[in-house]
C-alpha cells in the first residue's frame, strides 16, 4: 500500500509558505568550503536553475566561503523574485578550508547580521539562524542578541542550529523558534529526539548534509529499492526525508545544474509502507 505522499509545503508562524525542498549554498564555494567556486558562471546558473524549478527557500551563511556564497546569492539573484526566502546563519567563523570556529558573542553576532544584510542586498532576513551554541558565551546572550535584532528589524524569524531539545527549550523562553538545523540523513539520526520534538512544536527541521548515506549507498537492499523506483540511491534518500515528517526541510546543495535537477526529482517521488520500513532499518 503506498504511503501518503508528502505535503509539498510548510508555513511559518506568519503565514509565510515554503517549498520543503530547499537548495543548500554552502557548495557555491571553493575545496574545503573556502574561496571562490571552480566555475563561478556555474554556480551562479545552479542559483537561477533552482528558481525556475520552483525552489523558494535558499539557505546559505555567511561562515561558507567566508562571505562567497551569500555575496554570489546577492549578485545573482537579486532584485529577488516573489515568495522567495533566504535564511542565512552567524555564529562562526573561519581559520582556512575546513576550520571551522564557534564565536557566539554578542557583539560577533551583530558584525555578522550588519554583513549578510550587505551582501545580500537586503533590509531584512527573512529566517537567521545561530549557527552553533557557543560554550564561551551564555547561551542566552547569543540568542538575546538575535531577539534583539528581530525587535531592530533587521531579522524577521529566527532559528538556531546544532542543538539539544533543551537548548530549544532554552532559546524557546527568549524568542519564537520556527527552525531546527541539526546533522540527519539516512546514515545519522542522533537527532531523532529533536526532530520528534520539533514535529511536536511544529518547528521546521532543516536536515545539514541530507545525503551523506555514506557506506549505505554500497548496501544490496538500498541499491534495490533505489532501483525499483528507477532512481538513484541518493534520490531515494531524499525522498525518504520528505516522507519521514511533514516539518522535514532538505536543503540538498550542490555546485552543478545536472545534479540539482537530480535531486529536484525526489520530490515526484511517492514511496510505499513497505519501502519506508526498509529504509528505516537500515
């Protein structure tokens, strides 16, 4: 029997409707997450190829480059279309490819916001995300900081990433939190308590690297089902989170058109009891 096909959209508190598959910008950038992109023409056809295939929700930050992908999102993209929503993150900054280093401070905070709205041609970001917890800093402050700039204008929802379901809480007593970014895919559901809770709240759930199936692209029973749809192991993947909760939000990213229209595809996806249940064990 086949499951419920999945809701294509969620709402924000505000009314605000998204597309749930969104397009990840972190890949707009050079090896090692840092620096300019191979093919800068490239990624900036990948940007306006998502639009045209629907794609209304973008998530970048300013840490990926630093400040290349969201300056490439501004260049390109804007005047922005219609419904579009960009969400960007603060709360990291960078040593050189692949360092990544937590600075939860207020005033960071604030230098990061000032430098988004720049970059990315704005008055306003629509969602902003604290990247990280920052264990040198309350958490509190960095989340009063964000509840101050919404107040400023400057932020119109927030979220927060990499978090327990007690620093949800936590953030919840400050502002309203209307997203979720923790690591889960197919391979790694450490965050299935989060994810329970933000279903629960109704909290959107951005899954970070959606599909890192890993060593589960090699398993006979992945590579059977993806093969029973017609679709590639990593296109099943996909689909199986649209299908795992309706606040699920994947942000697949990449620096190829081919690629992304690929993953685009796991949205026509409809997967059955059966199928579900297969990948759930693995």
């Amino acid at each position: 029997m086949d499951s419920t096909t999945p809701n294509p959209t969620f709402t924000f508190p505000d009314g605000t409707t998204i597309n749930r598959l969104g397009f990840g910008a972190m890949r707009l950038t050079g090896p090692g997450i840092w620096g300019e992109p191979k093919d800068p023409q490239e990624a900036k056809e990948v940007l306006k190829r998502a639009i045209a295939l629907g794609i209304n929700f973008i998530d970048t930050a300013d840490s990926y480059g630093p400040e290349v992908s969201e300056r490439l999102i501004g260049e390109t993209l804007h005047p922005y279309p219609d419904g579009l929503i960009i969400a960007t993150k603060g709360g990291l900054t960078r040593g050189g490819p692949d360092d990544w280093r937590r600075n939860g401070q207020p005033e960071h905070l604030r230098q990061a916001i000032e430098g988004s709205l720049k970059r990315l041609r704005l008055d306003t970001i629509d969602l902003y995300q604290l990247h990280s917890p920052d264990s040198k800093v309350p958490y509190e402050d960095s989340v009063g900081t964000l509840a101050d700039l919404q107040q400023e204008g400057k932020i119109r929802h927030i979220g927060v990433s990499n978090v327990s379901v007690e620093e949800i809480k936590q953030a919840q007593s400050l502002v309203t939190v209307v997203t979720v970014q923790n690591q889960y895919n197919l391979a790694h559901r450490d965050s299935e308590d989060v994810l329970n809770y933000c279903e629960a709240q109704g909290i959107g759930f951005i899954p970070w690297y959606p599909l890192d199936t890993g060593k589960l692209t090699t398993q006979d029973r992945l590579s059977r089902e993806a093969k029973a749809y017609q679709v590639s192991p990593h296109q099943l993947a996909l689909a199986w989170l649209l299908h795992r909760s309706p606040v699920m939000l994947p942000i697949p990213g990449t620096s190829k058109v081919a690629h992304l229209e690929e993953n685009m595809a796991a949205t026509r996806l409809t997967l059955t009891e059966e199928t579900m249940e297969a990948l759930d064990e693995l």
